[in-house]
C-alpha cells in the first residue's frame, strides 16, 4: 500500500511541475449488478442463479507536450465482496486487487507520424480481431510498440511485441527465453500486425489487417507457432443507412502445431428512420466439416479463431460461443435481426435475436456414426441506455438462451439436466474529469 502512495504522489509532482503542459486527471467507477443462470456456461436443471457485484475503478493521467504525449491508466478490479484479508470487526481488504491498465508514451517523429511504447489498447474496425473487450471488468490491453502514420485519408499502423512471463535464466542467471506455462492457459509469445486504412470518401472506407501471433508450443519449450490471419474490412455511413463486412483467412500454425486454413465473413446493414433502426447481419466462422475422412483435412484446423476480437457484443449477451472449442471446432453462423428505438437523446432500447447454427458437420459425442443436428437454438437481447449526462449514464440487460439438443451436445450435457439459461445486469458508469489544466 505504502508503494502505491508513493507512486500516485510521484505521478503529481511530476506533473505539477510541467504546469506549462497540459495534464488532465480523470476517473472511471463502473460497478455492475449480475444475476447469473447461465452467463458463458450451462446452468444444471436445479440451479439457483447466483447474483453478485463486479467493479471496475480507474484512475487516468493525461500528460500532453508539443513533443509527447503520456498516459497512465490505474485500475482495481474486484468483486463486491472477494476480498481475502479479514478483520475480527468483519472489514475486509484485498491484498492484491491493484494494477495497470495502460502505461504509454507516444512520440512524435514528425507532423505525420508518431511512435507508442508500452501497455496500450489496440481498437481497429468493428474489433472483430483486434479490441478492448471492454465487457470484461479488467478490459483488455497489449504490451507493445507501435508506429502510426496518418496523412492524405491514409492511415498505417505497424505494431510489434514479444512476450515473457518472467526474467530467469539458465546458470547466466538472465535471459530465458520460455514460459512457464499453465498446460490450461494460452499465452500469447508476440503479437505483430500491420493495418491499413483508406478513407475514400466521407461514407466510404476500406481497410485491410494482417496478424501474426505466436503462441509457445509447451512447457518450458523454445518452439513457438506462428498463425497469420488476413483480409479486409469495408464500412459505409451515408445519413440513416450503415452498412459493414469482413473478409478473413487464416493460415500458419495452430496452438497444438496443426496446418491451419480457416475463414471469417461477417456482413451488417441498418437503416435508421426517424426513431427507429432496423438491422440484420450474418457471421460465419469457419469450422472443421466431421464426415470429411480425408487425412489431409483431418490434420488440418480449419475452426476459425478470434483471438483478441471481441465476443460479448457480436455472438449473444450470454457468452456462449467464444473460442472454437464452444462448438467442438464446428464453427459457427450467427443470423441476427435487431432493433434499435431511440426513445429520447438520452435513452435508447436495443432487441438483438440471434439465430445459431454449426458452420459444418460435428458427429454426436454419443453416437459417432451420426452427426448433430445444425441448429444450436437461439437467443433473445434486451438492453436500455440512459444517459443522465456525458459523465454518467447506465445500462440495463436481460438475456434468455433457447436451447435444443445439438446445444447440449456440443456443451457435453444431458439436454434433459439442462436448466434455463438466462443473464441479466444493472451497469453504472461514471467517467468524471477530476482536474484539467495547461494552454
């Protein structure tokens, strides 16, 4: 605790000093009620739902120059509630609930172009392979560095990273070069991408990513799969209509060292009239087809991954289908109508209805001479936003899973135990700024 104080007071007087410059200090608290039967799992017939708090609290500093800019952002994490140091009076306190979102520098190498160093968000396109999945309490954010260059409606990106878990080496004492690795957990070797956007027209803009992550292949193991992922992104606004698609592959290798060839198509279209925006979209992620008996096909992963794309807000609220596995490597098509009625300025309702089904042919766990039926059910989202002013607002959710029996085949339970699967929440969000000074 006494090194966190004495951190945050080196922060202000740091920038106390630098009055010239501009410095804002702002802040985000963000707790969210959860009622919970079946959010990102299977509720058992006789569950009870479980209800809790999350929050996230967020401390930013802003520190811009003519040269650099820098930014810190500080969060604590918890649930109401999870705190492991207990009092005989029954307060409670964390000893670990602490760290840092992002930490950044961000120099300008000319009047174009700029370099940023350190823990950072990347958000591109509709953030189907790159976002800040910003559902989860703890967001998401990468340890990187990254050129940007804009000029003409012209933009590239070229970001770079490699990554270790730790600073141990052989007798040298420094410099190790493998993970020491959670045989459960995935983690990420490096991250590189490059991006590249044209802004053809005020309506109108193409992009294109390219990818490439690597993931170590074991256990203190110096081998390292690489998987690159490919392809464009084109979105157009013109007054009330929207229209957006993305084109995808996958080649490389996949986690377990697999030949991968893998695909992502996903298109949307709404059209706003008056009060109201009718919508429709398809996503297809590509999976591994069960009756091909071919061995070259067999040895090759063709489940289409995400990766650090976001989950919650493109493939239902209840979080079911998030990494290929969700659908024993069957992939996945998501055929979603919605509805969005702007109630007022400050309030909005959205209905989104998913229709899920295999992108390929999956043989029954039970009964491997046959395959599962291609519906995997259906799901209904209910969300209201309101807005009482540009530093709070709130929102408010309610989900419900139709499942059938392919569901349950592929989330491996008897559809006869399942219970039902519902999710709602209570979310507020309040982002004041604490301080702003400078020109």
């Amino acid at each position: 605790m006494k090194n966190k104080r004495n951190l945050l007071t080196l922060f202000f007087i740091i920038f106390a000093v630098k009055a010239f410059a501009q410095f804002e200090i702002s802040a985000e608290l963000r707790p969210r009620f959860e009622l919970n039967n079946g959010f990102g799992s299977v509720p058992a017939l006789d569950s009870e739902p479980t209800a809790y708090v999350t929050q996230r609290s967020r401390l930013n500093l802003t520190f811009n120059e003519s040269k650099y800019r820098f930014y810190a952002s500080l969060q604590d994490i918890r649930n109401w509630g999870d705190e492991d140091v207990a009092s005989g009076s029954g307060a409670f306190a964390n000893s670990a609930s602490f760290g840092i979102h992002q930490f950044w520098a961000e120099f300008n190498i000319s009047s174009h172009a700029v370099i940023k160093l350190g823990r950072q968000e990347f958000k591109y396109d509709d953030q189907r392979l790159l976002s800040t999945r910003n559902w989860n309490q703890y967001g998401q954010s990468y340890d990187a560095v990254l050129f940007s260059r804009k000029k003409n409606n012209w933009q590239f990106d070229l970001a770079v990273s490699y990554n270790n878990d730790n600073m141990k080496g052989e007798a040298a004492g420094f410099g190790s070069n493998t993970f020491d690795v959670d045989p459960i957990t995935r983690r990420l070797r490096t991250l590189n991408f490059i991006y590249l956007k044209k802004q053809i027209s005020n309506s109108w803009s193409v992009s294109s990513t390219a990818l490439l992550t690597g993931y170590q292949k074991e256990k203190l193991s110096s081998t390292t799969y690489l998987m690159a992922t490919y392809g464009l992104f084109t979105e157009y606004k013109n007054k009330g209509l929207e229209g957006r698609m993305n084109l995808y592959g996958q080649s490389g290798k996949s986690q377990k060292g697999m030949d991968v060839n893998a695909f992502m198509f996903t298109a949307e279209a709404s059209w706003r009239k008056g009060k109201i925006r009718p919508g429709i979209g398809i996503d297809v992620l590509s999976g591994n087809d069960g009756s091909n008996t071919d061995p070259g096909y067999k040895t090759t992963e063709h489940a289409f991954d995400v990766f650090y794309g976001v989950r919650y807000a493109r493939y239902g609220f209840m979080n079911q289908y998030v990494v290929p596995s969700s659908t024993l490597g069957g992939g996945l098509v998501d055929i979603y109508p919605q509805l969005h009625f702007y109630a007022s300025q400050k309030s909005r309702f959205t209905i989104d209805y998913h229709f899920f089904s295999l992108q390929q042919k999956v043989k029954d766990p039970k009964n491997p001479e046959l395959f599962l039926s291609g519906s995997l059910g259906s799901e209904l989202d209910l969300v209201w936003h309101y807005n009482f002013s540009k530093e709070l607002f709130t929102t408010v959710g309610f989900s419900y899973y139709f499942t059938n029996d392919t569901f349950a085949s592929v989330k491996k339970i008897d559809p006869e135990k399942i219970g039902t699967p519902y999710f709602a929440y209570v979310m507020l969000t309040f982002k004041p700024v604490l301080f702003r000074s400078g020109k």
